[in-house]
C-alpha cells in the first residue's frame, strides 16, 4: 500500500484526486495555497511539488489516458472552468514484427504493430507514425538510416514495396518505428530486421554439376507456419537435417537418409510450436553448417 501525506497537522484537509499513467506513476493534484501536481514512481520515489494554479476554487479532478495527464479546475473569483493537458512522450509501439507478405510472385516485407491509445496520436491523420529503414550487405556497414513512411494514428501495418525478394538472401533491412504526438513528443520501438535479395526462381533451379556443400537460409524467414530449407551436397552419403530451439533441444530431423550429390529443398512446418527463434543444422560427411530462423505468430 502506497501512504503520503500532504497535509501537515491543522491543514484545511480537503480533497485529493490521483490517476494512474501507463508509464507506472501515480500521479496526485491536491490545494494547499496553489492547487499543486506530484507523482511518484517505484524507482524514484516522489517527484517536487509543481504548481498547476494559484488562482482556484475548490472543484478540481484528475484522469488520464496512457501517458497523459489532464485536468480540470474552476477559476477562483470567475465562472470559467479551466481545461488542462500534460503531454507526456507517448508509449513506443508495442507488438511490433515484421513479415513476408506476397503480391504475384514477389514477396515485401510487411510491418505490423498495435495502435497506440493516446487520443493525440489517434487523432493524427499523418506522422502520427514514422517508419525509417537502413540496409546492408550480410556482415556489412549500415547505410544511414531514412524516412520512408509517414503515417495516420489509425494505421496499424505497411508493406514496404521497395525492397523485393524479402525472406531470404544477402542482404538486410533494419525497420525502425516512432510513435509522434501532437506536441511532437515521440517515443521510438525497437528495431526489426529482415533478409532480402534472394530470387527464389533462380536459386531453386539449379542445374549442373553441385561443386561444393551449401546450407541456404530458409525461405520466407521470418514465417509462420512454414517455410521452406534448400541445402546442396556434392557427394553421395548420409545427409541429416535438424531443427533445435535455442536451449539446443531438437524439435524436428527433416532428413535422415543416404542422398546422391545434388540440389534439395524441404519443407519445414512448425503450426506446433511457439514464436522465437530455431535454429536449423546440416550435416554430410565432413561437412556441417547451422543457421537460424524466427517463426512469428
């Protein structure tokens, strides 16, 4: 139980009014001489006195919605009732993913988030959400980061159709979403990254003689619920093909068998398993590679 007391011994003891804000603080309004605003949080205890008006009656309340503040008062000596908002930085996008979404034979990345509760988002018909991207070769330098969408507070998903060949491949994209109030307070989500750049219909129809060993990233990544592995082995022999979960329990053996020198794709279906990541490893004679993979529900 929270206790705190405002009033010293003999005070005009007169109403209280607190609300809750979604950035886990109470926040309190209470008259002493001005009409005073305070909050607290676990972390840091109570926060100094801020005065919200030293002209006042007696009527006031408090309320709030996500990180805002907003209050109500009478004007001492008048009959206006004054209106009063504190804008706070909104909470950063939550349940923010990306995927593969497919248009003809071209697969983009698609991103998807929950829409923010603050009204001065809500309201926004644009920049209410900002998407900024940087690409990069695999284990290469980042591009600087860029704006590529500005969006109203009512859009929860994009599909970024400049970048093709999404799931898989040489390439990265990093996506990175803000959330921007009406006072252009913003609050940033975590990053989300994405493979792309691999042509499914020319890796798929290899041909010829295979020359070396190769495990591919699965196809699309992430997924939900399937996706598809292509692996090459240049001589015969026993091939085995696994899936673990990160703690390194096995969850599948896609392939367990003697298998001639060749080009091989299999299907992956994990509808039974939970969200995270996996991690895939091939083994053929000498040869081993391991990679992972995220399935996103």
């Amino acid at each position: 139980m929270l206790n705190y007391s405002v009033y010293g011994p003999g005070d005009d003891k007169r109403v209280i009014s607190a609300a809750n804000t979604a950035d886990n603080k109470t926040h309190i309004i209470y008259p002493t001489y001005n009409l005073i605003h305070r909050y607290y949080n676990v972390s840091t205890g109570w926060s100094s006195e801020e005065v919200i008006s030293n002209n006042f009656e007696r009527f006031f309340s408090l309320s709030s919605t996500s990180n805002d503040l907003f209050t109500v008062f009478c004007s001492s000596g008048s009959s206006n009732i004054i209106y009063r908002q504190f804008d706070a930085a909104p909470l950063a996008p939550s349940d923010y993913s990306v995927s593969i979404h497919q248009s003809g034979s071209n697969y983009y990345p698609k991103l998807t988030w929950q829409l923010n509760n603050e009204p001065d988002i809500r309201l926004k018909t644009s920049n209410a959400y900002k998407i900024e991207r940087r690409t990069r070769p695999l284990n290469g330098s980042w591009s600087a980061w860029s704006t590529i969408a500005n969006l109203s507070g009512t859009t929860s998903s994009y599909i970024d159709y400049t970048i093709g060949n999404a799931g898989g491949g040489d390439r990265e994209a990093e996506y990175r979403l803000t959330a921007i109030d009406i006072g252009n307070n913003s609050s940033p989500s975590q990053s989300v990254i994405i493979d792309y750049g691999f042509n499914r219909a020319e890796k798929t129809a290899v041909t010829g003689i295979v020359r070396d060993y190769s495990l591919e990233q699965n196809y699309p990544n992430p997924f939900n619920p399937s996706t598809k592995i292509s692996y090459s082995i240049k001589e015969e022999g026993l091939v085995t093909l696994k899936v673990y979960d990160v703690l390194g329990t096995e969850i599948a053996v896609l392939v367990n068998e003697n298998k001639p020198a060749g080009v091989y794709e299999v299907n992956f279906n994990a509808s039974g398993l939970p969200s995270g990541m996996y991690i895939y490893k091939l083994q053929s004679g000498s040869f081993t590679d391991v990679k992972k993979m995220l399935l996103t529900k």
